[in-house]
C-alpha cells in the first residue's frame, strides 16, 4: 500500500475516533514476519520485530513505539510524525505517551467476531495488562472492532474503482474460461489455465492459490472450499468456478455457473435451469433488501427463504461477505443467525461497503448450482459492480 | 511443507506430549488467509476459513474439526486421521471430542514469551472460554509453549542438512557479492543485485526482500533492520550485510563484514580490525559456552562482556535466535535479561537446537561490524554449520 492511501486511511481513522469518541487506538503487536496483524498493511505500511506499538489520536497524532533496531526503517517508511525506540522494555515509554493523553477509552486490536479486527494475541494481551498493571488504563481498554469495521469497510471512490478494475479483469478471465471449457478436460487443467493467464498478466490470486480458483464439475464434488481435483468434466455437468485476483492491493471475489451440454441438447435441461434461476433470482431480491440501517441477517433471510420456498436445502454458510484488501474483509457478514457468527448477523449495514452475494443449492445429479456478484451499498440501496450473469453459460 | 514431513512433526509431537505428560493439543484458529498460527505450516499444512480445532493427542489421535465447507480440502491435503465438519456452532462437537478424551491438561496456542507458540488471538481465547463455560476443561487450559519450543528447536538430521543447502547457497552469494561491490555503488544496487541472484536461482528471501538484504555502509548507517538506501559505498567504510534464504522451507540468516581500502591502503588500519576481530573472537568465546542445559543468558553475557571489556558499547539486542523455518523461530534466544525479553532469557538450551550468533559493535569513524554464524547444539556443546568468517574481506 502506497503511504498516501495509508495516510488517506490514518486521517478517515482520526474522524472515525472522533465520531466514536475514543480518544485513543492502539495497535500491539510483535514480529510481523511470522504472523501480521491484518491492520498493520492499512496503518502502518512495514514489519516490526519487537512488541511495537502504533498509536493514532483523536487530536490526530501519530506515534509508533518500537525495539531500537526497527526505528529507522520506521522514520523511512514516513508514516507516523512520531517514532520512538526503547532498548530494555516498552513499558515505561509506552505509559509515559498514555499519560500524555489521558485517553477516556483505548481501543484494542482484539475481536471475537471480526478476525480483521483480532490481530491481537492472547499473549501480547497478558503482557500489555500487565504494563498496565497499576495504572487506570488497565480498565479503559475497548476492543476496536467497531473502529476497523468502519475504516475497513467504508470504501473511498478510489478504493471502488480498484475493486471495479479487478472485477473487469475477472469477468475477462471467466470468458476466456468458457472457451477453454470443454468435455475431458479435468478441473486442475482448468486451474492451471487460469493461474496461468495471471501468470502472464502478473495478477495475484484474492486468495491461496491452492484453492483460487476452486472449479468443481459435476455432482460429486465438495462444492466449495476445496482445490481443484483430477475429475474430468463430463457432458451433463454442472460446473461452477470461484475465482478472484488482487490488483493494485484491491480484491475480486466472484464465481459463475457453466452447463455442459449432453449429445442432442441445445439448451440446459429444466431442473438445471430451474436451479440456476433461483440463484440468479435470489441474489436481486437480498439486493432489493440490502440498504443502510438493516443488518446482515435480514439480508441473508431474503436469499435463503427464497431458495428454501423454491424447494432446495438451505446454502451452509453466510449469503455474502465484505470484501477490500483481503478477499474476507471488514467486519459485518449477510450471515444467519448461527452461533458460529457470533454477533457478527446483527450489525448493522453502512453507506459505502462493499459485499459479495453468494447464495448456492445442489441441482441433483448435475452439481452446485452459484453465482457470486458484488455490490457496494449506496445512500438508500446498493449498486452491483460486477456485470450480473443472467443466463447459465453453456459448453457445447 | 510435504504431507510426510508434516507428518514426521506430528509424531515427534506425540512424544514430546508424552514428555510432558499433556494429554492434549489444541491449535484453534480461523480465517488463516488473514493471519495465520505460525504452527500451521508445521502442524496442519492447509488453511481454514472458520473457526478450526486441530487436536493432537498423547495417544497419538490427530482430529481435525473445521467449518463443513473445509473438510473436503483438508481430507485431500490427508494429515489428520479424523476430519469432522460442523455447520451452526463448532462448540458441541468440540466438547463431545474432550470428553472423548477427558485429558488433563489442554495445552493451547498461546505464550507470553514467544510469538511462533502465540497464534491464538484474544478474541479467538474468549470464543474458546465461552465454549468451554461449565465444563471442567476452562480450568486445564495451559500454553503449548513447551511442546512448541521442543518441537520446533529440536531440529533432525534432515532438517539440519536442508539448513546446511540454504548456508551454502548464501556464502556463495556473499563471495559474489565481494567481486561486485566497488566504490560508488550505492547500498539499493548491491540489493538489487542479490535479489537479481536469488530471483535467478529461484531462491526466496528467509525474510521480506524490503530489507533481505540488509546492507549498511559507513559511519552514519541505521546498523541493522532496515532496508537498502541511496547511500554509495566509499573508500575507508565498512560495509555489513545481513542476509538469507529460505530453500526447501528452511531458511539460513547470515552476517558478514567488508572494508574499502583506501588509496595507499592493502589492509584495514587497527581501529577496524581490532573492531572486527573482536567480534569475531566473541563468537568463538560465546561458542565455547553454549551447551545443553545452560540458559540462554549465560551464553549473551560471554560474548557481551568480552565485547564490554574491549572498550565497546554493548549490542542493543540478543545474542541469538533460533531459526529453522522462519529465520527467527523456536522459542528460547541468546537473550540478555531485559524486561522486553521476558522469561526468554532463562530457557534452558536443548541438543537439537539451531541459533545464530550475531553480536555487533561500532567502529567509530567507519561503519558497524557484526557477523553472524549458525550452530547447532550437540550432546556437549554446539558445532558450526556455516563456516566462520575468520578475516575482514578488503574490497579494492
């Protein structure tokens, strides 16, 4: 990330602390090559070894706090007007700026709902109470999920036109894809054929390219999740493909459903198509109910009782997630109210996220029927800014 | 990491886990993409999306429980004997798989002291809390730092020669190095020209390239841990490098140290070579200690009170660290007893175990002199895997 777009991101940080009164937030983390906080590329832009920590204000002040040796590669990375070293512990420079402030409430990197929000480790935890360990701060300590849920999903227009030109470049991709498609050839071919044109075309993959693309074929697969087998496509197969790329630290994240054509047919049976246009369908009316102001189950509730009434078993996951600089972003979900979401159903939607919308249903003995869009919730509704697709693609 | 390698891991854990008389590991984790438990790569060798259970038993049982849309993928990647799905809640099969066992202590991802044993984020120990409320199990919760320190320091004979490969492809990337550097280039071209050798053969960086190489030259440098600058060599610097590769999934992390003749000049005047050999003696004098159940402390104190002792300021770090799949890996460091270091310092050294050796001075007028060397701990002491830089290279 550029350090104009992290300094863009610090200063939409400093409102959000001003918006939520809290006058101070605090990232606490250590050797960021083994394991990084998924808010350090957003605000700070480098690695650090040592426990370090990166102070941002209500007043707008920037601090990072850091072992001796990370302090110069700190000043030349630029992104914080103040960097202090410490050689012995952290603790005693580390009070001395919390004094400075005073801070009604710090907010933490720690969530039990949003893993962006939970850069946190339990044991940076025990070692920060334990700085704090006879100060009133002990007791001041919030968690930031609220803070990063709205820095990470309130997308600048320069963020959505990123994310549009990822898009572009995976719809691209996807047509190239059906014209490559064709009886016999397995689904690791399929992968292969795509991470090689962003091989050629120097994409990244939105995730682990283990599984970006997942392409399944056919009625027996896992469906989701899983990396591409040797099974051969085979006439009379449903095929559906999960793919992204990461363009310029933006993230696309979609998938289409393709019909293979059996001898003789010139068009997909009835029970595929029926399948097919209850996804399609499905997806415009949880769009109608995406706007601000409703939560993410409600949305869900729209998809999901429309395919259930459509007579298919109910998708075994959330209807759609954020997306941004990871594939997985943000904090809220369109997700049902199960336990494994924790609270995350009920928050609340904003202006200016962005969601994927992903219902699924098993056409028996075809394969899994999917598409995936993505939207960006406006002032009284949401816009698509991929290109739905409408009609089922077909492999003759 | 290779499925049999993963799986050689995994049956050193179970001994250890008889060791320790620990009934049962539980890695828990979520959304790997975003931030993943550095034991992952070890120990599971595929990642999650939800919130995932990983268990490994002293009986020698390996339980995979993850979110239904995982197992077809985890079943493929095949290291774990049990694989369960869960679609709502993964609490119930989780305790139903405790009281399976009903184990006596339960040893989870987290440390204070070392962050490749510190996965579990806050967020994600509060989850496993409430899951565990009213059950006797809340109560067995203890850190697995001791398995992972064991296992990750306690390195094989297979291990230690794909440690070797990765020294010697990086020697041979000093001395090429040496026949490049000259007066004028500056810090980011000798960089770049590394990172040209590494790309050419195909060699990953053991840390992030912005600053693998590190390359300091002269007086006024950062000294270590930051990234290459528009700095030119001149006559009468010394010149430190600090590099690596990670091959084969191990990584080296070596030092070495250069000086530029002046005109007139055919070798270092005294100040840089009593700087230099006294960081090279220190090595060989922290080496001699370095054995089987001493602490790591002891081993700091010999090489910085020799360094103390010869008129210098001491190193504003540790000693060592251990490495083997990330350049700083393991738990236990050659650490002095600072606060920042916690109980670091006073693990006990084990056989098996691999550390640099990287002490470092200033050499006023000049430029900083360090090197770095890797040991391995033998029954009775520690033997050299890269051989020891033993005069300063002169660059004409």
């Amino acid at each position: 990330m550029s350090k104009e777009l992290i300094l863009e991101k610090i200063n939409q940080a400093v409102k959000i602390l001003n918006e939520k009164n809290i006058d101070l937030w605090l990232l606490f983390v250590r050797e960021s090559g083994n394991m990084k906080d998924p808010m350090m590329d957003m605000l700070v832009g480098t690695n650090c070894t040592w426990q370090s920590a990166y102070i941002i204000t209500k007043t707008g002040d920037t601090i990072a706090l850091l072992g001796s040796l990370d302090v110069a590669n700190m000043r030349t990375v630029g992104t914080y007007k103040e960097v202090h070293g410490y050689i012995k512990s952290i603790k005693e420079k580390l009070i001395e700026i919390l004094d400075r402030y005073k801070p009604n409430k710090i907010a933490i990197n720690f969530s039990r709902n949003s893993c962006v929000a939970d850069g946190l480790t339990h044991g940076m935890y025990l070692e920060l109470l334990s700085y704090l360990d006879g100060t009133d701060y002990k007791d001041r300590l919030v968690s930031s999920e609220e803070l990063i849920t709205a820095l990470r999903g309130r997308k600048s227009n320069a963020e959505i036109e990123l994310m549009k030109d990822a898009i572009k470049e995976t719809l691209k991709i996807f047509d190239e894809v059906t014209a490559f498609i064709k009886p016999g050839v397995t689904e690791k071919e399929i992968a292969s054929f795509i991470l090689g044109l962003c091989e050629k075309r120097n994409f990244a993959t939105a995730w682990e390219k283990d599984y970006c693309p997942s392409v399944f074929t056919g009625p027996d697969t896992a469906g989701a999740h899983a990396g591409p087998t040797d099974r051969k496509v085979e006439r009379g197969h449903v095929i559906n493909i999960d793919f992204g790329v990461k363009l310029n630290g933006y993230c696309s994240d979609l998938q289409r459903t393709w019909y293979v054509l059996r001898e003789g047919e010139d068009k997909a049976p009835e029970e595929v198509l029926k399948g097919f246009n209850t996804i399609r369908d499905s997806i415009q009316i949880a769009a109608k109910e995406l706007k601000p102001g409703k939560k993410g189950c409600e949305i869900d509730d729209a998809a999901r009782n429309y395919i259930v009434n459509s007579g298919y078993e109910e998708y075994p996951h959330a209807l759609g997630h954020q997306l941004g600089r990871f594939a997985h972003d943000g904090g809220g979900l369109l997700a049902p109210r199960w336990e494994r979401y924790g609270d995350v159903p009920f928050m609340v939607i904003e202006e200016g996220q962005a969601y994927t919308l992903e219902p699924r249903l098993t056409i028996k003995d075809y394969g899994i029927a999917t598409i995936e869009e993505e939207v960006i919730v406006t002032a009284d509704g949401c816009t698509f800014i991929s290109e739905p697709q409408k009609e089922i693609y077909l492999i003759k």
